[in-house]
C-alpha cells in the first residue's frame, strides 16, 4: 500500500525517525498501533456510556427518594479520606 503524506504528517514522521525508528514504516506501524489503543482505551466506549446511563438512572431514583447528601464535593472528600485512613489504623 502506498500513501501520500501531507507535508505536516512528513515532519511528523521525520521526528519520530529522529527517536531511532530504523525506516518510516516501522514508525507508522509503532504509530498507528498507539492510535488504536488509544481510542480502545476512550471513555466513550458504548459500554462505557451503557454504564454511565445506569448510574445516572440509580442517581435520579435515589434523588426521588430523597437518598442524598448535601454535603458539598470538598466534605464528601474528606469524610472519604476519613475513613480510609480509619480502616488503615
């Protein structure tokens, strides 16, 4: 397969040539694997975004139910660190 590179993706490729890739074709192929796992590793993943919606529902159905705290995000931290260093001890 044969490619055309704009001039942009060619000054990319010269640097990572210049970190010691031996020829450009190991560079795009150490590239473009970092490129997929990369986008494997996105939040935005359906079962990431499936999971996100079911704990959003719980919230919702516990707000209803007035099952919340009103503690402000800095006192939740905290109670939390508490803890943690209690079930340390």
């Amino acid at each position: 397969m044969q490619v055309s590179l704009t001039l942009y993706a060619d000054q990319l490729l010269q640097r990572m040539m210049s970190l010691g890739y031996r020829d450009p074709a190991q560079a795009i192929e150490v590239a473009l694997a970092h490129m997929v796992e990369s986008e494997m590793e996105r939040d935005d993943s359906p079962e990431i975004i499936e999971w996100i919606r079911k704990e959003v529902a719980i919230g919702a159905d516990r707000a209803e139910k007035g099952e919340f705290s009103t503690l402000s995000l800095d006192e939740i931290k905290a109670q939390v660190l508490l803890q943690h260093q209690q079930n340390l001890s």
